[in-house]
C-alpha cells in the first residue's frame, strides 16, 4: 500500500492482492521504520470502520499512526466492484477539511 500526502489531501493505493487481503481482513497496515528507535516509526492503515455511521471516509492521526476508516457498506461495494477510487472530505480544525483519496492500483507496478 502506498501512502501520499500532499498539502490536505491523504492518498492511499492498494494492488489487487491488497484490495484482496483488506477485503478479507477489514484492515491494512504499514510501518516505515524512521530511526534506531521501535517507537521512531510511521504506521498508516486503511480500516474498516463497523462504528461509522454515515457513508463518508474519514481519517484519524495519533503519534505516528494515520488511519483512513471507510465505513462497512462503502468498503464492501468498493473491494467488490470494478469501482476503481473512494473519495470524501473530513472536516478537521481550524474549519479546514482533508481530502481523502483511495484507489487500486491495478495496472502500475513500481
């Protein structure tokens, strides 16, 4: 899974085998190490999120840790359809909102 962020906006990319695997599991996660220390870390995951209870994506950041939470039903349409993107708006502060963009990654390999 591939994460980018640029200015507001979070993006992450998934291949078929993690579509697959986030389909199955409800969640996918990455740690990039950062420093000689365990904590020194950034985690990032796509999560299914069974509390949601409207349809839009959101986003949570703790120390080290971005999560984008799709809602159950948006998650099952979206691992098994040909729907390729997600994409949604979450309101954070400072009357600011991320956009959030999650997309398989189906023909690009590098």
């Amino acid at each position: 899974m591939k994460l980018r962020i640029e200015d507001n906006t979070v993006r992450l990319r998934l291949s078929a085998e993690e579509v697959e695997a986030f389909q199955q599991q409800g969640r996918l996660e990455t740690v990039v190490p950062l420093g000689p220390s365990v904590s020194d870390r950034l985690v990032y995951a796509l999560q299914r999120d069974e509390t949601a209870t409207d349809s839009g994506l959101s986003v949570a950041y703790t120390s080290g840790r971005v999560v984008v939470r799709l809602p159950p039903q948006v998650a099952d349409d979206w691992t098994t359809s040909n729907e390729v993107s997600l994409s949604g708006t979450f309101p954070v502060a400072d009357n600011q909102v991320v956009h959030i963009l999650v997309e398989k990654d189906l023909g690009c390999k590098h």
